[in-house]
C-alpha cells in the first residue's frame, strides 16, 4: 500500500513538472523574437498608406551600435549638432552585415538625439546624457527607395520633444548627398 502511494505520488509530481515546462516552451514559442515587438509588410517598421513612416517604436531594445558626440567646446561654441547621437540597428540586419559585410534590404538604423545634460559627476567632469531630443532613421529597401543612392532612405521625426507622429522620406539632397 505504501509503495503503491509513492509511486502514484511520484508519477504526480513527474506529470505536474511536464505541464509546467510545456507551457514554458509554448510560451516562449509564441512570444515574439527581442527587438520584432511591431511588424508591417513583414519589416521592423511601418509606413502610412500615403509612404511616410511611423515613428518607429521598441529600437531601443535592438543592437546598440554607438554613440558620437559633438560637444559645442569642440566646435567654436556652435556644434551642427551639439547632442549624443544612439545609433540602433535591427537585430536581424545587424546579424546579416556581420555574416556578409552587407546591408541587407529592410535594415533600418535609427538615431536618437539626446542632449548634453550634466557635466559633472561622483566619476569626474565630462558629458552625461540628457533628455532625448530628437530622432533619425535611415531604411534600405530597393523596392520603395529604388531611385535612391543605395536605395537607402533618410527620415527626420524631429529636432524637439513631441516628435512627429510619421515623415515623409527627405529629398535625396537634403541626407543622402552627405551619406552616400
Ligand atoms: C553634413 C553631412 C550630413 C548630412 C547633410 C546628414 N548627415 Fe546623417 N550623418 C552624418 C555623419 C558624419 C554621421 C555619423 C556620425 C554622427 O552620427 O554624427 C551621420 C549619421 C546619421 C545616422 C546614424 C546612422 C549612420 O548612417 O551613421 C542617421 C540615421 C542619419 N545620420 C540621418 C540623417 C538624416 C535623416 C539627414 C537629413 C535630414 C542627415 N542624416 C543628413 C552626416 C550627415
């Protein structure tokens, strides 16, 4: 009789350990991969029915490329842009350039103003991030930019807090004479 009990106990607790791990591993098969929390037209960003593009939302969570800064002190007073500039790939078109040395069609890369905000700290003088001030992106689609250098396509949400809603592509002079 006891030996019996145990069994069905221990069969129990083995049946109850299954249940639990299967839920996990369906859990984690729906959930969505890091970085792809929004989707459109089966890429990372979506455009409005009239080609401008959506403020992109989650680029923070994708691959952290780096940060350049032109301080003012650097540039006579008057830096062009005076704020940190976070630069964001997503985590698949970094993981094809890394493969090939390549953009791939879709990759987007954003950038994130964020000003300067104090200059010292427990750690010393130097240039701590501020408020997030503006943001950049730039796509490669050779389908929707084929006319452009690269097909690669440059849109600005905004240079000052509420940034814009979605933007239009900007003209090919205005970004892509610097970029290409
Ligand atoms: C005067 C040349 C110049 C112009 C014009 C220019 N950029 Fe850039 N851009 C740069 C340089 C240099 C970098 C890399 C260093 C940095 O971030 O400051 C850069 C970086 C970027 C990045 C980060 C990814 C990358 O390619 O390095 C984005 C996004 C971007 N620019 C968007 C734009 C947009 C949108 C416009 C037009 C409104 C624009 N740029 C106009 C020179 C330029």
């Amino acid at each position: 009789m006891l030996r019996w009990t145990r069994t069905v106990g221990i069969t129990i607790v083995v049946v109850l350990v299954a249940i639990v791990g299967l839920y996990f591993t369906l859990a984690k098969a729906a959930a969505p991969a890091a970085g792809q929390a929004f989707k459109a037209e089966g890429g990372l960003v979506e455009f409005t029915p009239g080609g401008k593009l959506k403020q992109p939302v989650g680029y923070r969570e994708w691959v952290f490329i780096g940060t350049p800064l032109t301080p003012n002190e650097l540039n006579d007073g008057h830096a062009t842009f005076p704020e940190f500039h976070n630069v964001y790939i997503d985590p698949g078109s970094f993981a094809y350039w890394r493969k090939t040395g390549k953009f791939r069609d879709g990759t987007v890369i954003i950038k994130d103003l964020v000003g300067v905000g104090y200059k010292k700290a427990p750690s010393g003088n130097g240039y701590f991030e501020g408020d997030y001030t503006g943001m950049e992106a730039a796509i490669k689609d050779s389908k929707r930019f084929k006319d452009e250098p690269g097909n690669w396509a440059y849109f600005d949400f905004g240079s000052k807090q509420p940034l814009k809603e979605d933007a239009a592509k900007k003209p090919t002079a205005a970004c892509n004479a610097c970029h290409q």
